[in-house]
C-alpha cells in the first residue's frame, strides 16, 4: 500500500504510536483525526498530507507529482515550525513521521470550538470577551513573530477556543519562517491565504512580513468587536479590490461602546501599507489595559466557552522560566552570592565567541543569555566586558535564528553600551547597527537595511584599514542578504 491508496481509518494503528479513534475533519491539503498514545494513553491529533485531495486530480501526471513535492515539503517544515515554537497559544508537536507513505504530524488536542462557530453562536460580543480573546492571539503571535514565522492564513476557522477559554492558533500549514536562507514552497502566480482575510501584499504577491499577520489579525478583531468583518464577504466580485484600496470605517461606527484606544489600534492594524500597521507587541500593549483581570466578574451575557477565563481567572501556579545556567559568585561569609567572578565571565565569553566563530553556538553562548541583565546590574553600562557578554549573546541568538531576541540585545548595546568616538568605537557601533540590520531583514524590514549598509560604507571609508577590514566584511554579508531580499521571488514564490 503506497500514499496514493492509503486511507486513514479507525482503529489504524500510526508508526507503532498512535490509534486512529474518529475523523476531526478534512480540507484540501490534511485529515485530522484524533487518536490515543498507546505509550501514555494521551488523546493527541494527527494530521495527514492528503494524497487524494481533489484539487490534485485536475492536474495532469507531472504537475501532480510536482505539486506533492510541494505540499510535502511544506508539511515537513510545519512539523519543523511546531517544534521550534513554544507558547501555550500555539499546538505543541508530539511527533511526526511517515505511515504507509504519508506524512503525518501529531500535536496537542484541542478539545473546544473554533473561533468561527464561536463567532456564528456569540453575536455580538461583550467587549471584555473580544478584548480576551484578541490579548491571547496577540501573546501566541508575538512568539510566532519572534523567530520570525508568519502565519499567512489568519482566520477564525484556524484559532481554537479550548473549553477553559483558552485560544490556541492552529494550522501553520503554509506558515513561512523568514530567514533569508528559507526555502521557498509556493509557486509564483499563487496567493496563499484564505479571501476575506488576506493583506494587500498577499493580493498582491509580494514578500510576507510579520505586519502581513497584523492585518489579518485586524480583520479578525473587527469582526469580535462589531459582529462583522470589515469589507462583507457576500459578494465575490469586489472584495479583491476593497482589500487593497477602500478604507474600512472604525469599529465604533457598527458597535456602540468601543474605547477610542481600541478604535484607532484596528484602523491602524488595517492599514494598506505594511509599515504603517503597528507590530503585533504594540497590539498587545494597547489591549492589555482593556482586558480583563483577576477577580473581575464574569462578562454578561455569558459564553461557552468563555475566553475571559484565563485572564480573570489565572493559573494557581504559572509556568516557571528555566533557570540561567549557573556561574560561580563571590560569596560572603554567610553564604549569600555577592558578585560574579570576572575571570569565569571573561573565560565564558571566549568559549562563546569560538563557539560563534565556528557557527555553531552552543553552551557556552547559551549561558551569556541568561547573563546579559545581571552583568549589567552587577557591573554598569562603561565596563567592557558587560559589552562582551551581551555581543556574544545577541551573536548566538542571531546565529540560531532568534532575530528577535538578538535585536533587541544589539539595540541596547547601541544605546547604552558603546561609548566614545574613537575608530574603534566607531567600527563597533557600524558592526552592531549591521547586525541588527541583518535581525530586521528577517522581518522585511528592507529600507532601513539599506540606510545602515550606505551608513557603514562611509565609516569604514574613515577609518584605519585593518579596522575598517572588519566593518566591510560584516556589510559585504549583510549586504548579500539584502540584494537577494531585494531580487524578490524567483522561480518559486513565497
């Protein structure tokens, strides 16, 4: 039995692991089924590439096989995105593998509703539950965006709202990491999403970026706040074009109630132009003030289930961070940990900056995360090695793809940790701004990238040659990435 003649069904017993129990439903690329872990007895679902997908049968022998590759593809790297990805927003993966030819993934259940029949039940909702709702959709994104993933299929059929109110994000099945080495899986020509939810970029075929997910996000918003999305969806001819060129009227105009805050942050997430809606961490601190909070009443008229639930009713216990790898401190006579030692440090940043040279950071980087806030409490902003640490840091993040993370580590050592004019000041503060230019490009952040790599020619056309050496081989690099950026897609698209 091969891919093409396999049919899931109850009772199929997946890789020795998981027992098909009943079908969660199919579309156009997966099967979901739920099953049982033998080895835990766990519920989990599984997800199936179809094979027999209807759409695939209009094609003729060489575009279908050309076209599995595809979805093939694209099935492993949802795989890949669910195991990098770590929020309680965002379904966790179990395992994945191959059974009888196809690839399936196996992820937390969600027991609840989607977002849709929530939406289709609720109408209107009281503002604390679409507040609730989108706060969580904001936290599970900017995890998402951190690495940076976009979603690109934004949509109420694809959030989940668990029995204990919690919402969950579901299928990245054409979730695109952006990295400037990421493959690409999409032909040129197609525009992924799904209508009534897609940004102007995306109509248009051009490079995602987080602000892509932002928009979608706003029109989801729009519809829990007013009942409705923002352009209808009743009439096929038109919606295209409203997208990209009509201006939605405020929230406020169809629901009464509405805080003015609330108002502009939707009309500013739908923005025509990606630059000019806010970054979803922005969302998130707008609406937080709105939410609700422990101890508040439950809203009238009330939901099942109710998405204010896990903010006004928060967790006894919440998840502890892991732990900083630990590092040896001077201590008092009592016992009690005074300062870190200064030679254990600077030996830790020379492991971590051999690490990073090979291109493999590993313990040793891994360790200076946990470090960058303590070194600069315990030792100030003017101390050089607090300056090491962090650069060492912010390299091993940039380097395992956490863009996010290391940017906003650069940005403090521009702000606060360089000091002085001097040329070798100067070739840093060129070396850091191209780093965290190189961070922003994994976020389409392409314009200011060129400002810095100009900016940086012209330092280093000041400076002594063996310094400027090391400014020029860093834009070289940064500069690369950006002209591929710049070339668009080629012969596959986003």
């Amino acid at each position: 039995m091969d891919a093409d003649t396999y049919q899931p069904g109850a009772g199929d017993l997946i890789d020795g692991r998981y027992e098909l129990k009943d079908s969660l439903g199919k579309g156009g690329m997966a099967h979901v089924w739920r099953a049982r872990e033998v080895s835990g007895g766990r519920e989990v679902a599984v997800k199936f590439l179809r094979h027999d997908a209807e759409a695939l049968y209009c094609l003729d022998p060489h575009e279908r096989e050309a076209e599995l590759r595809v979805r093939n593809a694209r099935f492993r790297r949802e795989a890949g995105l669910l195991g990098t990805l770590d929020h309680p927003g965002i379904t966790e993966l179990y395992g994945s593998g191959s059974h009888q030819g196809v690839p399936y993934i196996a992820m937390r259940l969600v027991a609840g509703v989607s977002l849709r029949t929530f939406l289709d039940e609720h109408n209107p909702l009281p503002l604390a539950a679409a507040v609730a709702v989108a706060v969580q959709m904001a936290g599970a994104l900017a995890c998402a965006h951190t690495l940076p993933v976009v979603h690109r299929d934004l949509k109420p059929a694809n959030i989940m709202i668990d029995n204990g109110g919690a919402v969950v994000l579901i299928d990245f099945g054409i979730a695109k990491p952006l990295r400037a080495d990421a493959t690409r899986y999409t032909a040129h020509g197609s525009t992924l999403g799904t209508r009534g939810y897609l940004a102007p970029e995306q109509l248009l075929e051009l490079e995602p970026t987080p602000r892509t997910d932002v928009y979608c996000f706003g029109c989801i918003f729009y519809e829990l706040l007013t009942g409705r999305p923002p352009f209808p969806l009743g009439a096929e001819s038109g919606l295209a074009d409203k997208h990209l060129h009509e201006e939605p009227l405020p929230p406020s105009v169809y629901a009464a109630g509405i805080p003015e805050a609330i108002d502009d942050l939707v009309v500013r997430m739908l923005a025509k132009r990606a630059e000019q809606r806010p970054p979803v961490e922005e969302v998130l601190e707008t609406l937080a003030p709105f939410g609700p909070r422990p101890g508040d009443p439950e809203p009238r008229p009330r939901t099942c289930p109710d998405p204010t639930a896990p903010l006004r009713r928060p967790p006894d216990r919440a998840p502890q961070p892991h732990p900083a790898p630990a590092v040896h401190a001077a201590t008092s006579a009592t016992g009690e940990e005074e300062w870190l030692d200064n030679r254990e440090i600077e030996h830790l940043c020379t492991l971590a900056e051999s690490e990073i040279d090979a291109g493999e950071p590993g313990e040793a980087a891994g360790r200076l995360r946990g470090l960058t806030a303590r070194v600069r409490k315990e030792w100030g902003e003017r101390r050089p090695l607090v300056r090491r640490v962090w650069q060492g840091a912010a390299d091993g993040l940039r380097l395992v793809g956490d863009f996010g993370s290391a940017a906003r580590l650069y940005q403090g050592i521009d702000d606060d940790l360089i000091h002085g004019e001097g040329p070798a000041e100067r070739a840093e503060r060129a070396v850091v701004r191209l780093r965290l230019a190189e961070c922003r490009l994994a976020f389409g952040e392409l314009d200011a990238a060129i400002t810095v790599v100009d900016a940086a020619g012209r330092t280093a056309a000041g400076l002594p040659p063996e310094i400027a050496a090391r400014v020029e081989a860093v834009r070289g690099a940064v500069d690369a990435q950006l002209t591929a950026r710049l070339a668009g897609p080629g012969e596959l698209g986003a």
